[in-house]
C-alpha cells in the first residue's frame, strides 16, 4: 500500500472554522505534483513567481474566480499576504486616510468589531448597527440603520464565522457608498452580484484553500483614491499595477486556491451547484436542532443562519464536553465553538462533503435520544 | 513506479533566486504527510492554527531556529505574512514613525533601496552611503560612513540578491543604535552574531523554505518602540504578544521552513557545517570565473562575494542567451540574471546540492573553451 493510500483512510470529517477541510482530490493532485510541477523539473514550491508556468497558474486562478463568481472587467482580483485582518487596515488606510469622509459600519459579529477597531486608527469609523445586547445573533432590518449618503464606504461581514451569522443578501448601500464586505467565510459558497460592492474580500483558509493568501475584488476607480504614502503593501495600487506580483506572492496558496476554485467550477458545477448542496446540508442539521425539543438551541435567529457555519448550545457545559468526545470516536473532529458562543460550531464548507453532514446529522440525534 | 518516483527523474538544478530550490527529503515528508498529517486525521493544510498539533510545529520551528542561530531569550522569533517587502514599511512604522530621530541606510543594492522608499513614507531616512555610481558591486570601508549615536536605526541588506554583494561581517555600527538587516537571501548560510542586531530578517523563499513567510527576530525591549496606533498587522508586538498567530499565520509555509530548518540542524550539521559547504561551493565557480581570462567577469568586487548569489556577465548578449539555452539541455535552469545587471546568476542556496554546482562548474568550463 502506497504512503498516500494508507494516510488516506485515516482521515477524519474535520469541522474546523479554518484553515479548513479541503477537496481531497485536490490534496491528491497537490501530493502528486509536489516533487515535479509538469513541465517545471521542480516543485511548484521551488519556482520563481516570475517563471511562466506560475504567472500562468496566477492568471488561471484569477480567471477562474472571475468565471465562477461572474467579475467583470471593472474590478481587479488580487492576491495578498496578510489575512483577514490585514485587509481591516487596507481599506481604511486606502478608503478612509485623509478622505475627510466617515466609514460606517454594521457589527454583527467578531470580526466587523476587529474590522473597525483597526479603521479607527486611519480616520473617524462609526458602528451605525450593533448587535452586541443580543450576542451577534441577528442582522439589522432596514429600519434599524441609515448609511449617509456620503460615507467613505459602508461596512459588513457578510458571514460572522464565529457567530454563525450570514446575511441572505446584500444590506441596502446608497449608490454613491462604495459597500465593502469581508466575506472571508462565505465567498463561493453561492452566487454573489458583485457589481453591488466597491471592495469584497476572503482569505482562503475557509472556503478557497490554504492560510497564506487573501483574494481581493476591488472596483478599479476606487484604486486611485488612495494616498501614495500609503505603506506600500498595503497600498492596493501597487497589486493591482503589477498584478498581484509587486513582491512575491504566496505562491503555493495560490496554486491550491486556483485548483479549488476548478474543482468548484468543473466537479461541482459553478456557485448555483453549490449553494444548493450547501442549502441542503446546512438545512439538514437545522432541522434537527429544530427538531430536538430544545436540547440543541441554535445561536443564530432563523433568518440568518448561516450555511457554513452552524453554531448551537447544548443545555449543559458537560454535556458539550461528552458531545466532542463521542463525536470523536465517529472520526467527528473539531467541533467545538468559539468561547464567546460557546457550544457546538460545525464549519460546513464547500469542500465537506454530504458525506461528512450526514455522519454528524445521525450523531446528533443519536447523542440526543440517550443524553436528552 | 509510483507517481513521486517518476516525478522525482524529472527534476532539473534549480538556479532561482527565490522561491528556490528545497531539500528534497523535504518535498519527500511533505508529499507523504499531504493527505494525513500524522496524528491529525486531515491535511496540515486543513487544521486549525490554534490545534496543538500546528502549535507544536510552529513552536518546533522556532526553537529550530533559536538553536541553530543561537538566539538568545532576550529576542522574539516571529512569522509574518507579507513577504520581506512589508517589513520595509514595518520597521520605518514601528522604530521611526514618530520617534523624532532619523534612519540611516546602507545602500549596496536593489533591495535596500526599495526599503528606503518605505521608510521615507514614515520618516526622515537618509542613505549615509551608495554604491549607486558603480552598479552596486561593493561594500562600503568604515570611512565611508557614519552612523549617528542617535539614529532609529542603521539598515543595511547583509546579500543583495540582485548583485550578489554580501558583508562579510555585520557593518560598524555604534552601540546606541539598533542594528536591523535585511537577510531575506542570507540567513542560514553561516553562523550569525544575533545580540550584535536590533532586527533581523528574511523572507523564507531563498534560503529556509517557501514564499509566504517572513522570519522576524527582534530584540525585545524594541517592541515597545512603536506607537500602537500602527496598523496592526505591521505592528509588531501584537505578532509577538500572540506568537505568531494574532491572526491566521501562514501554517504550510511554516511547517515546510520548520522541515528545512530541521534539515539544516540534523543533516547538514547546524550553521558551520553549512558554511563550509556554501564556501566549496560558491569558491568552485568564482574560480572557474577568475581562470576564465576574462570571458566570465563577476559583477560583485572580490571582498564581497555572495556565497549564495553568483553573478557574472559573458562578452555579449548573443553568448548570455547561447548559455542559457545550452545549460538547459544539461538540466541546468533558472540561469538569467537580473536586467538591472544584465548576464547570468546562479543562485546556490544551501538546498543547491554539491552536485548542481559542480555540473554548471563543468558546464561553464566547457562553454568557455567553446566559444572563449
Ligand atoms: C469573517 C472573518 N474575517 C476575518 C478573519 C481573520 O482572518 P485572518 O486570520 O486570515 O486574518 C476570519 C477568520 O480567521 C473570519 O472568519
Ligand atoms: C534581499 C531581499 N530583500 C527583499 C526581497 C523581497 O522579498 P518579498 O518579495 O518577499 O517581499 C527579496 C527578494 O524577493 C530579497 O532578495
Ligand atoms: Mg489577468
Ligand atoms: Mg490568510
Ligand atoms: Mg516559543
Ligand atoms: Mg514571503
């Protein structure tokens, strides 16, 4: 038995909020190359990022995010270092420094409270929404917040990982305000209209690929509104002119990245293929926490729930302590929530397969009917 | 065969300056470990930063690091995203913005000068010395500069890649004055002096692993320098309070430098053994360019040689491409020098087996005869 099969069967339906599970014939078509790129004579991690057969898979992995989520033209598609995080202080540094403008924000969970903490430090950032009196369980309806008309841009997360929740759609923007999202943990996994936003941004390690590399999708006139004593990585200018290669890029995260979004493309069928897997996975665990006469109680108010991230509380610490041991003897791993929620979060991202849901689905009712 | 064996006969010497070529025992437990991470039941590539098995890796590396270059526990390792180009900006915002007091540069090469420019944006930065008016192939003496007793900082790049000018030795530099160098294509080939620096360091993709990963090696009581209104993924003591994962740190690239780092301790023997190879090396090929009457002529002045980036220039163009074609058919890539200095490099990390250096030494000789 080859190294590879045998590691195969060990492993483990892995729930982790990320970095995260990925397709495994991508890891598969990753061990395969990893001594000899074809055509290379050498690794993928051992050629310069100007070598034509990187500049290629680049080009291939931007044009396949562009294919997938339906980007024209207008906007560029980067690829940065930093995470999440340092796309907070990007876009204030690049949208908000010295603008005289004020950035909004709609806090409905973690990482948009991260977010405009660092925009505070480049200019006047304000929460017009915060959820925080209910625990980030819930969105703002119209009614609860007003975007001014002349904000540097509005704010929002369009799925708080942690928190479990999504926004069904876009929230209402002024077209004269450039929205900004970070859909770090919800970016392909539907359909998304991307000429809604100015700025629309996911690290990978959730649904894209590994840790290391941040997909950037900026509408291309708001690249010239930023000052050029903007430190030079975080001047978005700079990736856009060379292409995402002003330094070097990472460059093995983004040959993982551009081989996920193919499979997402050619195995699964494009983001409508998968939102409807994703609905019906996510929908499969809901109902049994609906179903569960309250011995699960779902974080998330209904309309928000998100479908990667499904967040609940069991009625006791002890009992979620038993619940991650057992689970683990079903080859269930990482399921514990975030403390500030506490309970069970199961991060159902594209690449866990129905497979995997339904394993924890039947778990769920199982640990329910002999503990509830 | 199996797909890595047949793969593996494929490979060519790979002369890149970066990313560059890896050990191959190290692509080897890399392409083992891709499906299942032993212990971890998923690929390192899909678990959490915070499971003990990444945290055990990343403090693994670390202390591989601390042994083989002596650090002491007065500094902090860390890893950074952003490559070396964000620390460019990241030491002028944290040592100079605000500080009142003036940066002083050491420019003998491409990449300091790309590092001034940034430090201009916080500061006031003055190049104390450049090599400019010779093509940058030579060192400063110690009468031709002086460092302030008060300066932020004296900087200077210990191997400019591009020229293949290396110090010898750390420059002079008075006591008051923390020493920062950029070692993006050095560390690692020789035993360093670390309590003489106030910063130190390097991108992973020449010399310790691949692109995605920058080692940072700071004195601690420096950290406190900065104003904590920095940006915050440019500011260091948040990647130092957390090590290294304030946010989702690059978990492949670490775990690929903590293999080669391991390598370096336990295979090759720790940094003088590895300085005594570099030395064979690198000496094997300047003499194949001195005994050439002329028809190689090294770009770097004799007393500041790089050990790792050699660079020489042919009679003409026409011959520059004539080698470059024919070396190809010898397995022999990734030759071209860099246009700013027209002609061949070859760069020869320490992953450059002896074998690599002595079939392009042949080569050379060879060409030479033919066409000199
Ligand atoms: C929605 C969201 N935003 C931001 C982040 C931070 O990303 P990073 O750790 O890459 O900075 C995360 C997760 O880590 C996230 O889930
Ligand atoms: C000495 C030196 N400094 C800085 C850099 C820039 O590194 P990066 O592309 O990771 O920003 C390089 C090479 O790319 C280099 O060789
Ligand atoms: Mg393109
Ligand atoms: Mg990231
Ligand atoms: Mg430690
Ligand atoms: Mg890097």
């Amino acid at each position: 038995m080859t190294a590879s099969a045998s590691s195969a069967t060990n492993r483990v339906f892995n729930f982790s909020a990320g970095p995260a599970a990925l397709p495994e014939s991508v890891l598969r078509e990753v061990q395969d190359e990893m001594l000899c790129l074809p055509g290379a004579g050498a690794s993928l991690l051992e050629i310069s990022h100007r070598d034509k057969l990187f500049v290629d898979i680049l080009h291939d992995a931007q044009d396949t995010l562009r294919s997938l989520l339906g980007i024209s033209e207008d906007y560029s598609v980067m690829f940065m270092q930093g995470g999440a995080t340092l796309q907070f202080s990007a876009i204030a540094a690049n949208l908000l420094r010295g603008s005289g403008k004020r950035a909004e924000y709609l806090l409905t969970g973690s990482w948009g409270k991260k977010a405009i903490a660092e925009a505070k430090k480049e200019g006047d950032a304000v929460a017009i929404y915060d959820a925080k009196e209910t625990n980030y369980d819930r969105l703002p309806t119209a009614s609860d917040y007003t975007v001014s008309d002349d904000a540097a841009y509005l704010y929002y997360c369009s799925n708080e990982t942690i928190q479990g929740v999504q926004y069904p759609s876009e929230p209402d923007c002024p077209d004269s305000v450039p929205l900004v999202s970070d859909a770090s943990s919800d970016l392909l996994c539907r359909p998304v209209p991307v000429d809604r936003y100015g700025l629309l941004y996911a690290c990978a390690q959730k649904n894209a690929g590994p840790a290391g590399v941040t997909m950037v999708v900026m509408r291309k006139d708001l690249l010239e509104r930023a000052d050029p004593n903007t430190p030079g990585y975080l001047y978005y200018k700079n990736h856009h002119d060379n292409d995402s290669e002003w330094n070097t890029p990472p460059t093995f995260a983004i040959y993982v990245l551009g081989k996920v979004a193919r499979w997402l493309r050619d195995e699964i069928g494009g983001l409508e293929a998968m939102e409807k897997i994703n609905r019906e996975k996510s929908d499969s665990l809901y109902k049994i926490i609906d179903g569960s006469n309250g011995f699960y109680r779902g974080h998330a108010q209904q309309d928000c729930r998100s479908l990667m991230n499904v967040t609940f509380n069991l009625p006791s610490d002890d009992l979620t302590a038993k619940f991650i041991a057992e689970a683990a003897t079903h080859r269930l791993a990482a399921l514990k929530g975030h403390r500030s929620v506490g309970g069970i979060r199961a991060s159902i991202y594209n690449a866990m397969p129905r497979e995997g849901v339904e394993t924890l689905g039947q778990f769920m009712t199982d640990f329910a009917a002999a503990n509830g």
